[in-house]
C-alpha cells in the first residue's frame, strides 16, 4: 500500500509515522557521534589505551554495519513494523547498560549491543519510508527529511555531547533512553500494521551474516594492532589472511546458498553501486576525522568538551538548516551534481584542517567546519535518494542495509586505519601524527570525489542518448 499515492497531502497519521521513524534515525545517528566529545573523559576515567579507546567507537559501528545486511533482509521477511519497534526496544535497554558500567570491556560489549540493534531498525525505517512514499517529488521530500534527521543527529551529537560531558560521560549513553522509549510507545500506535508491506518470501542467510560480521571485525581488529604487533608479524598477517578468508567465504555462500544476504544482480545498478562508495568514503572519513579532531583539541590545544562541542556547531547547523531542501535540488539537479559538488567540499574541509597548529584558530576551525558542513547536507540525502531509486519494493530493506553497511563499514575501516597512522609514534595522538591522520581523511574524500565526478559523466552521457534534441538544450541550460 502506497499511501502518499492515495493523497497529494500528508495527513497527521502519516507525518507522526515519519516523525517516529525520523526521532530513531536521528537516535541512531546521535549515538554514532555523541560519544566522540566524551571520548577524552572516558579514556581518562576507565584508564583505556587510545587504541583501545577506539573500539567504544567501532564496537558500535562493527556492531551496526556487520548485521545491516541480516536486519534488511529480516525487514523483508518478517515485516518492517515488527522488526524496527523490537530493535528499537533493545536498543532502549542496551542503551541503559551503556550508561552504567564501570569497565572498558564491557562499556565496548554494550556498545557492540546497540549497533546490532540499530542494524535492524535502520533498514526497516528506510524501507518502511520507501515502500510507503511513491518514487519521484513525494519519496524525495520524504527522504530529504529522513536523512535530515540523520544527519543533523550525527553533527549535532557532537554538540549536545559537549553540554553532557561537563556533567558527566555517562550521561551522552543514557539520555537516549527516555527519547527511545517514548518513540517506541509512538510507533506502537502510529506506525501501520501492513505499511505497504509486500513481504519477499525465502529464509535467512544467518552462515553469510556470521561470515561478514566475524570477517569484518578481524578485519579492523588487525589493522589496529598492527602499530603494536608489526605489520610484518605473524599475528598481524595471520589476522588479515583469516579476514580475507571470511570475507572470500562470504562471496562463495551468497553465490550458493538458496535465499541470499545479498542478491548480488542488484550491484548491477552503476548509481546504486556509485552511492554505496560514496558513503564508504562520507562517512569512513568523517568518522575518522572526528576520532582526530577530538584528541587535537582537547588533549593538545587543552579546549574542555564544551569548547570543543561548539567548533563542530557550524557544521550541525548547516545540516540541521539546509538538509530538508536537498528533495527540491535533486529534483531540480540530479543527485549525481550534489554528491559531486558536495565531495569536493568534503575534500576541502579536510584539507583547511592541513594547516592545524599547536595554537588554536577559529579562522582555520571555522571554515572548515563550514565545509564539512556543506558537503553532509549535500551529499548525504542524495546518497540515500540515488540508492533506493527503481529499486522494488521487495528488495528496499537490502538496498537500504547495503547502503548503510557500506557506511558503517566504511566508518570502522577507515577509522581503524587512522588510529594506526595516529598513533604510530608510540599509542599517543601527537602534533607529528595529526597532519598525517587528516591528509589520509583527505585523500580518501578525493577517492569519492573522483567516483562523484564518473557519477556525473555517466548521466551526461545517458542522457545525451536517450533525451532528444530539444529537451538537450534545456538540460544543458539548467
């Protein structure tokens, strides 16, 4: 059931379904990067290694991108309803747990809970969305919304962060909870039963979800103890070989195995495969950059978590701002410019960051995360719009769990290849060790930029064969 197809104009039941699925959107995104600011506190308070630090971030993120495939796939089968409000339950509880430990291993156990929850309730809120809003202006100006709220929750953590860290770490895990639980009550009543749920039939691909989550994690886990290990040793090699080895694995079961994690013939989409890179290297960077930019200031130039939480204010406002609008310009424009230009911003934000030193500037802070900020509000809603379109409906839960893999996956990579980079001089983040870190953030934009640049060129060419020559010229113009 379609419903944006029955009515030009959303009724209150429908916008407070969208409100429910926007409020753990946001949920999720805020818990991605709130506990960035409170990074420095934690690692002073449970007497973690900054290597170890890094897991409280990639225990999550491992967590959420190892099992999106599985939650997608689960959305299909068991119906997208059922299985977000049970996530968003979970997620509620381990959440609370979070916020009450007192020892790293298990602050980082709780952690790895709630991205597992969040693997499930992402991919059924993103389906749910786009099984319920036609293709075309309505599921544009839905998504914009949606990704809004995901992306403001995820530069606005960063803030809202700051204000809690002054009181007390504990408090960026557990303000979540009250916001859960009153979301799950809503989407109890608000969320349809049969939101245009054209359930996929077939069975799980649980040997594929282990092989991916298990093969990821030693993935990342090698990589980060490379530095200490040798990237040489038999541990280190050993670690990546058994990663390959998984991962190879999971390439075989998918191509075998009767009801699949991933039907790869749906990779077979260019724009769908050029925005799931393209959210590698959005979010892999920014992840990274972060993890940085928290150790640069305030553990070097000594900026308390306030302080800190408020240079990353320009970015949040911007996309808190603009985000909604960028249904209109895809529209208007195509996602494949957006993504272009907002990649180029993300590239030159980084690069601003080149030019950090021992003493604070904001002309240097300021801009930069002004870019940053440009290049979220562009670039994300229109790598959610670009991967869902023509996509059916019974295979919207594994586009979405594709496209959310690709970023948090991208995330932990990338991440975990910084930290090493970061801490090459001996476990500690240094001034030596600062500028490297973010030009390897920097080349990774330029990757994606390069991907958004092929994006660009491949719609010019198909629509210079398939527009006539009239409405060429229009196009030209625009």
């Amino acid at each position: 059931m379609n419903l944006s197809s029955h009515a030009e104009r959303w009724d209150a039941r429908l916008w407070g379904a969208l409100t429910v699925l926007c409020a753990v959107i946001f949920l999720d995104a805020l818990d991605v990067s709130m506990v960035g600011v409170a990074l420095p506190s934690i690692q002073a308070d449970l007497g973690l290694s900054t290597s170890t630090l890094q897991w409280v971030v990639s225990g999550y993120v491992l967590g959420y991108g190892g099992l999106l495939l599985l939650g997608g796939r689960a959305a299909d089968l068991l119906g997208r309803r059922r299985v977000f409000l049970t996530a968003l339950g979970v997620f509620a509880v381990a959440s609370l747990l979070g916020g009450l430990v007192d020892d790293g291993g298990l602050l980082i156990v709780a952690r790895f809970v709630k991205g597992i929850s969040a693997a499930f309730t992402a991919p059924a809120a993103l389906s749910i969305i786009t099984t319920t809003f036609a293709e075309g202006p309505a599921r544009n100006r839905a998504l914009s919304i949606f990704t809004a709220c995901g992306a403001s929750g995820f530069s606005l953590g960063l803030v809202l962060s700051g204000f809690l860290t002054e009181i007390g770490w504990r408090w960026t895990f557990l303000m979540p909870v009250p916001v859960a639980i009153v979301a799950l009550v809503a989407g109890l009543s608000l969320l349809p039963r049969h939101s245009g749920e054209e359930r996929a039939t077939g069975g799980y691909d649980l040997v594929g979800a282990a092989t991916i989550t298990f093969g990821m994690l030693l993935l990342v886990f090698g990589v980060v103890r490379a530095p200490e290990e040798g990237w040489g040793s038999l541990t280190t090699l050993g670690t990546l070989a058994g990663a390959v080895a998984l991962l190879a694995v999971f390439v075989a079961v998918e191509q075998r195995v009767r009801h699949p994690l991933v039907r790869f013939g749906i990779l077979r989409s260019g724009p769908l495969v050029r925005a799931n890179l393209g959210l590698v290297v959005l979010f892999g960077s920014y992840v990274a950059f972060q993890f940085v930019a928290m150790q640069y200031f305030q553990n070097l130039l000594g900026w308390s978590a306030l302080h800190t939480a408020l240079a990353f204010l320009p970015a949040g406002l911007i996309v808190a701002v603009t985000s909604t609008k960028m249904g209109d310009l895809a529209d208007r424009f195509g996602t494949a410019r957006l993504i272009a230009i907002g990649s180029a911003s993300l590239a030159a934000g980084y690069g601003v960051f080149l030019f950090a030193g021992s003493a604070p500037s904001l002309g240097l802070v300021v801009p930069g995360m002004v870019l940053l900020g440009v290049a979220f509000a562009l670039t994300f809603p229109s790598l959610n719009i670009q991967a869902t379109a023509g996509v059916a409906d019974d295979e919207q839960g594994l586009a979405s769990g594709l496209l959310n893999t690709s970023g948090q996956v991208g995330g932990a990579l990338v991440l975990a290849v910084v930290t090493a980079v970061a801490t090459a001089g001996g476990g500690a983040v240094t001034m030596e060790t600062i500028r490297p870190s973010i030009a390897l953030c920097a080349a990774v934009a330029l990757v994606g930029l390069g991907i958004a640049v092929t994006g660009v060129l491949r719609a010019r060419s198909t629509a210079a064969v398939v527009t006539p020559e009239p409405a060429r010229e229009v196009l030209e113009t625009i």
